[in-house]
C-alpha cells in the first residue's frame, strides 16, 4: 500500500470538487453582475443621466438577461481565484508537512545505523 499516491490522489480529488464548487456557487450567485452594474453607472455618469437608475428593477432586469461576455467571466475568476485555490493549497502544505514529521519518527533500518 502506497499512502503518498493514495493521499496525493485523494487530494487532487478533493480540490478538483472545491474548485468546481466554488465555480458553480459563484456562477449561481450571479457575481458577475456587479461589474455590469458597475459599467452602466460609469456610462449614466458620463451621459450626465441618474446613475442610481442601474439599480431600477426593470434595468436590473436588462442587465442580468444580457448574454454573459468574456469580461464577466474575467470579472467572476478574478474575485474568487483567491476562494478556490487558496485552500487546496493550504490542504497541500499542511499534508506535506505532516508527512515530513510523521517520517521524523520512522524507525532506523539497520542500514541506516
């Protein structure tokens, strides 16, 4: 039995899941749309229009049935890249450590003596 290629594929298993996760929840949020809101207040501004008007529900409406771009995706993966790979990460360090103490505590082989 080999417990670094168990625990190495357990571990690609499970970031695999949070990063999909942590896609699908910010996807389902909608996180995307606050750069829409962001860009249509910029415009209303500079059109010398109410820009406290994105926030109306019919405009909320618009802005959230408009096609999603490359920008919003852009938009999304940069606010949660932190969120969904920092913690594999974390996960990954801390199981490397704690197999390079657990092997501080192997037995010598008589070779080694």
């Amino acid at each position: 039995m080999n417990w670094r290629r168990g625990l190495w594929r357990l571990w690609l298993v499970f970031s695999l899941c949070w990063i999909v996760a942590v896609g699908v929840a910010a996807w389902r949020e909608e996180a995307w749309i606050g750069t829409r809101i962001s860009a249509c207040a910029e415009a209303k501004g500079a059109q010398g229009a109410n820009p406290f008007s994105c926030f109306d529900r019919d405009e909320l409406a618009r802005l959230k049935s408009a096609p999603v771009g490359l920008a919003d995706v852009a938009a999304v993966i940069k606010d949660y890249a932190a969120f969904a790979f920092l913690p594999p990460l974390i996960a990954l360090v801390l199981g490397l450590l704690g197999v390079w103490v657990a092997s501080g505590f192997a037995r010598k082989s008589a070779r080694e003596k």
